[in-house]
C-alpha cells in the first residue's frame, strides 16, 4: 500500500468534515463523521434507472419518465444531483488515487482505507495534538 501526504492548495481556517474519496471497490473502516463521496456512485444509479429497458427507444424513454415520476423515481433524481456535485468536488480537488481521506480541502491522505488513521496523519502533519 502506498501511503502520501499531500497538501492541496485551497486554504480554509477552520477544521471541517472530512471527506472520504473512493468507489464501491475500495472499502473504507471508520469514517465517522464523515463526508463519503463514491465516485462511482453515479454509474451505479443510472444502472438502477436503466434496468431491463427495452430495445426500443421510445418505448424506453417512456418507460424512464415513469419511473422518474414516482416518489422513489424523484428520490433517485435527488441522488444522481449528489452523485455529480460529489463528482465535481473530488475533481475540484484534485484527488488522483483513491482511496482519499481529505481535510479541510487541503490535506489529503491517499492510500489509507482507514479514516481514523489518516486523520491522525493530517492531524501530525499539521502538528494539532490527537
């Protein structure tokens, strides 16, 4: 496993959420309080929404606006707006392996899939007592 410390270039004063940077493959251990970005989470609801579709197109587009116009259709909308804002975050940042265990959008752990002890790391790097 390979372990780096980086530090990202956007500052924030204040210590916040961490987040943690992966996909369905890497599993994580501890996360706690913090903010799960699976960048795969996207391809897996347009799955769900695709499933067992028909050939034809229009009778598929219909079959997708159905779905979309149930409760739990509205719910996946909501979830697929999260999946790409997440997507969008972790790329703002840079992120190239996963997993990533991020602070205050600047200190970011790569290669630990155990949060509690990248956030010990962040925490030396930055020297802030444990």
């Amino acid at each position: 496993m390979v372990l780096s410390l980086a530090f990202l270039s956007i500052t924030t004063f204040t210590q916040a959420q961490p987040w943690v940077i992966t996909d369905q493959a890497h599993s994580i251990t501890s996360p706690g309080p913090a903010r799960i970005i699976l960048l795969d989470q996207q391809q897996h609801l347009e799955a769900e929404l695709s499933r067992a579709l028909p050939t034809n197109p229009h009778q598929a587009a219909a079959i997708i606006q159905s779905r979309l116009n149930t409760p739990s259709g509205k719910h996946l909308q909501t979830d697929l707006a999260k999946a790409q804002q997440d997507l969008t975050d972790a790329w703002s940042l840079g992120i190239t392996k996963i997993p990533a265990v991020v602070v205050d959008r600047r200190y970011v752990v790569y290669g630990e899939p155990d949060v509690a002890k990248a956030l010990v790391l962040i925490n030396n790097a930055k020297g802030q007592p444990q």
